[in-house]
C-alpha cells in the first residue's frame, strides 16, 4: 500500500471521527457535552496541519485537514445555537 493511500485513509478516518459527536449534537439539541476549549484546540492543531500539509503540497493532509475544520465549526455552531436556546429556556 503507498504512503498517499495510507494518508488519505488516516485523514479519512480522523476527519470522521467527530460526525457521530455532530450527529448526536444536531439530534438531541443540547449542545452541553463537548468542551470549547478542546474544539479551540483542535481547530488550532487542523490548522497547522493544513499549514504544513500547503508548505509540503500535500494535497490529502489539506484537503483531508480542510473537511475536519469544516466539521468543527458545524459542530461549533450547533453548540452555541443549542446552548444559547437551552439558556433561554425555550
């Protein structure tokens, strides 16, 4: 198997690794269970990899890195939407 195929399937499956976290954020509406400071710092490391990966023109780890930061700020939307309207109590 080559290194690219390697990549492509690490990034695949860590970019994945927090649909199930937005599934069940959009589905159950709380928006209490995941820390900001843990998705900051997330987004900060998928940041410098999508840094590294354009200074290298390693297309997947940007492109792979690119989707995962997408994820995120969904993610981090639903949380401050949910959170918001939970506080509201509506």
């Amino acid at each position: 198997m080559s290194s690219l195929r390697v990549g492509v399937m690490a990034g695949a499956l860590t970019e994945g690794s927090l649909l199930p976290q937005l599934f069940k954020e959009a589905k159950e509406k709380k928006g209490a269970t995941m820390a900001w400071g843990y998705l900051f710092e997330l987004l900060a490391g998928l940041a410098a990899w999508i840094c590294y990966g354009l200074m290298k023109a390693d297309y997947p780890t940007v492109i792979t890195n690119g989707f995962s930061v997408l994820i995120n700020l969904v993610l981090m939307v639903l949380i401050y939407k949910y959170r918001r309207y939970k506080a509201q109590g509506t």
